[in-house]
C-alpha cells in the first residue's frame, strides 16, 4: 500500500524497534543463502499465485523480519516467514504472511 512520507516513516521507526532482522531488497533465497546458519527467511515480492508475477523486492525495500519459524527441524524446508517490507523511496509498505 502507498501511504503518505510521514505514515511509512513512522511505520518503519516501530519496526526498527521490533526486529533484528533486516535485508535490503532482493527475495527468499538471497536473504536465506547469505548465511543459511544465521539468517531468516522474507519472502519473494507476490501479487499473485501466478509465478510470472512474482520477483524479488528492488534494493530501496527494506525487509524487516517479525517472526520466521522453522517447521522441518533445521533445514527450512517447511517454515512460516512474516514481516513489513518498506520503501521510503515510492512510500510503500508491503505486509506479508508466507508458509511453505
């Protein structure tokens, strides 16, 4: 959604509060592959089920991780993954939900 500069600037000064995790653009696998041990899981930038409709976020995103759960004991091949991408470039702020 596309909220007035001053909306997205708060939003983004609670979440910097609220997380430790936090990526710079890209996607699921680049965050995820920098450092498998260390980092969480986002999410790939969706608006449908349609695969040619799904990329990674640009670099003036900014990922912030909420809650990222591991449900295949280590590997993450199964997880839940949620947070607020933020731009305050084009004042947008993308909340996401993703289980796979």
């Amino acid at each position: 959604m596309q909220l007035p500069a001053g909306e997205v600037q708060a939003i983004e000064d609670q979440l910097k509060q609220a997380t430790t995790h936090v990526y710079a653009g890209g996607g699921f696998f680049d965050h995820y592959n920098e450092d498998q041990k260390n980092n969480w899981p986002t999410t790939t930038f969706r608006t449908s089920d349609n695969p040619k409709t799904t990329f990674d976020f640009p670099p003036h995103y900014k990922l912030y991780v909420l809650s990222a759960k591991d449900l295949s004991g280590g590997s993450w091949n199964h997880g839940e993954t949620s947070g607020t991408a933020v731009s305050t470039i084009t004042n947008e702020v993308v909340y996401w939900a993703d289980s796979w």
